[in-house]
C-alpha cells in the first residue's frame, strides 16, 4: 500500500479532545508504535513532552518520582508510562493539589488497568482511552461510520460495492494489518518489521510488565497463538503442544493481552453468570502481524481459504473494536456459541441489546449463513436488534427479513454517510 495515500487523521482525535478539556490525567494506551505519540503531538501547544524511553529520564523517575514531577510545567505529555510505575502515585498527589483539566496526558503501550498497583492509583481523576492501530477507514480516509449505521439505521437498502476494487484488495488489507509503519512498505519489507517488532517485544515490554527476563516461551506462544487465531482456547492443548504448564500458558496470555497483542473474546449467554464458566475465543489483535507467524501470504487466499477465514474474523472483530472507541465505549463484545455448536463471530451489547455479526471469506451468501444469527435471535429475544452476515460480496442483500442482512465487508471502509 502506498505510504502516500495513508490517510493519518485519527477517529479518536475527538474523543483526546474531550477528554482533555475536563480532566486532569488522560491517558492513550495501545500497542507499541499504533500511533499514540503521533497522535499525542496533535496536543503539543503549550505542553511539555517527555518520553520515559530515554533511560536517563528514566533513571530520575525511578529514583525520585515525587522530585520530578514536582518539577514539571503546568502541563505535560508523558510517553511509555508503563516504564515507571513509581509515577502514578506522584501524580496522584499532584493532581490532588491541582486538578485543572489536561494537566497529564499520558500514553502506555501496556493496558495499565491491568497492571498491579496501578489500576486505583488515579481512579476517579484520569479517563484511558484505547488507540488501535491503523483501521481500514482510516487508511482510505473514510468517516468511519460502520458500526454507527449497524447500530442504528441498520443496512436495508440495495447498496452495490465496487468488487472489482475492493474485494481484490482484501487479502493484502488482511495480511498487513493495522500498524502504521508495515503499511508504508512492500508486503515483504512489512513481514521483516513485523518480525522485529515482535523480538523488540519480547525483549523489552515483556519485562516492563512481568519482569521476564527469558521470553523464548512467549514467543513461541506468541506464534501459536497466531495459527490459531479467532478459535476456542485450549488452555490445556497450548500446554501440550508448547510444553509448558498451564498456569505458565494463563499467566503468559495475560502478558500478551497487557501488551495488546491478543484479546480474549468471552461467551455471551442470555444468562449473565453463565457467561463466566463458557470457553472464551482468543484473537490475535493485528492480523498483518498474525499473517507473518503464520506463514500467509496473500497469495494464498484461494489455497488456504481456512486459515484466512479465522485470520478474517479476527480482522473484522478489530475494526469492530476500533470503530466502537469513538462510536460508542459502552459496547461489549463477545462471541457465541451453543450446546449445537450453533456459532456467531462477533455479538455485540449495550445494555441489553444485542447485535449479531457473522464473517464469511465468500462471495456468495445463503439463508443457511444467518442460522447462528437467528438461534442468537432467538435467545435475546426482544433484545435483538439485527444481525449481519459481512461477505466479499459486492451488494446488499436481505437474508429472511428485516433483522438479517448480507453486508459486503468493504463497508468497513467505505466513504457512505449516514443518512
């Protein structure tokens, strides 16, 4: 994909503004090198910038977090603040002195949530927001509005794609996922940087949050993982096949989620409590990084047709979580499955309600294709508000009635506006 035609405005832009314009810690976490520094340099006026990636800088932090924040200007972006956990509570004491809005803007490639001693230091007095990497619509520029018009208006009339453009264009979008700078080069020079950002991983981040000093077991998790991608997990067969003990595969797949490098899709149940004791799904988070481990090429669409149909899931089940940032952060998503092995890809609450989306690699769609959404129907009941079959297809097509829908998977990236 040519570097050029990148369109680099970022959807969250908006959400960062508000944000910053009525409270006093923000911070933008996500994947190392999806944007957040980038976008951080949007809100620079006026504001310092520090990165924690200088090792001298650091050095003061670690040594005297409560000195060096005492001694920085009235406001101030601070970069990889997962590196020095020793600030939160600094900060803390900061902002209680002196709560003006925007005072921190902070950005962590570690989901600090998570993260022991951290997650109630600054509870009630900073607001995270969650940067993916690149989405489709943002590398061609479009409004981004995909999930809005799902939730809402819905997809009922006849909109034709232009197949012979986009659907040609999906295996490449797949295989060089979301990250910005894979998306600057040739596929083959991407797979060479997806390689090194993984060991770059592994070698450092990994022992920012779990002071593992060997990483060749996450790596090799890592790298299952990204076979296996968008399939139930088996804690138990990862253990047998990477020889590893399953508490070391659990405490491993929470390192990986920290870093956002994976997520983990739990089951949606009518039942809220027996949601918990259900098989969640794991997903690689970056299909062009989960596409190098694997081996897939994007020449392999109509060979390995299996493998890219989970690399697909996982794609869409991305972009649904990117959109859902600045669409709406109250979403929920899980998947489905029953005692039928009846499944949906992706469900989708708010509150109550339920969306149902379901991921097909073909260009043909049938009746049969919606059975899952319609058994999700029938277990939300009034709480259903529509499902999708998305496809490679080129129109809109309704499958039964007005709920169920085939919706060609380019409207992900196209430049439509709601009505």
């Amino acid at each position: 994909m040519d570097a050029e035609k990148i369109f680099v405005h970022r959807h969250l832009k908006i959400s960062l503004e508000e944000a910053l314009s009525d409270t006093p810690v923000v911070c933008l976490l996500g994947a190392r090198q999806s944007g957040k520094s980038t976008l951080a340099e949007h809100f620079q006026d006026n504001r310092a910038y520090i990165s924690l990636d200088d090792q001298n800088l650091l050095d003061a932090v670690r040594n005297d977090p409560m000195g060096f924040v005492a001694q920085l200007p009235e406001k101030v972006t601070l970069d990889e603040v997962q590196r020095a956990p020793e600030l939160f509570l600094a900060i803390k004491r900061a902002v209680d002195k002196e709560r003006s809005a925007g005072r921190f803007l902070l950005t962590g490639s570690a989901n600090l949530l998570q993260l022991p001693r951290l997650a109630d230091s600054l509870a009630g007095r900073m607001e995270c927001l969650f940067l993916q990497p690149f989405t489709q619509a943002e590398k061609v520029g479009a409004p981004g509005l995909f999930l809005e018009r799902l939730l809402h208006e819905g997809f009922v009339e006849p909109i034709r794609s232009n197949k012979t453009l986009e659907a040609s264009q999906l295996p490449e979008r797949i295989t060089l996922g979301g990250y910005p700078e894979p998306n600057r080069r040739l596929i083959a020079r991407a797979r060479q940087w997806h390689r090194q950002y993984l060991r770059s991983i592994i070698e450092r981040d990994v022992y920012d949050v779990a002071r593992i000093q060997d990483g060749d077991q996450i790596g090799s998790l890592v790298r299952m993982i990204a076979i296996r991608t968008a399939e139930l997990l088996n804690v138990s067969s990862l253990a047998v096949d990477l020889k590893m003990d399953r508490d070391t595969v659990y405490r491993h797949i929470a390192i990986l989620e920290k870093l956002f490098l994976v997520r983990r899709l739990p089951a949606w149940h009518r039942n809220t409590a027996s949601r918990l004791i259900k098989s969640p799904k794991l997903h690689m988070c970056d299909t062009g990084l989960a596409a190098t481990l694997s081996g897939l090429h994007p020449e392999d669409w109509m060979l390995k047709k299996g493998q890219f149909g989970h690399l697909l899931e996982s794609f869409v089940l991305q972009e649904l979580v990117a959109h859902a940032a600045w669409t709406d952060p109250d979403l929920q998503f899980y998947h489905y499955r029953d005692k039928d092995k009846v499944e949906v890809d992706c469900v989708i609450t708010r509150g109550s309600r339920v969306w149902g989306v379901e991921v097909k690699a073909s260009s043909r769609v049938t009746l049969s294709d919606a059975m899952g959404l319609r058994r999700l129907a029938e277990q939300a009941g009034s709480d259903f508000m529509r499902g999708i079959v998305l496809y490679d297809g080129d129109s809109v097509l309704r499958l039964g009635d007005d709920r169920f829908h085939a919706v060609p998977l380019s409207k992900l990236w196209s430049s439509y506006k709601t009505r």
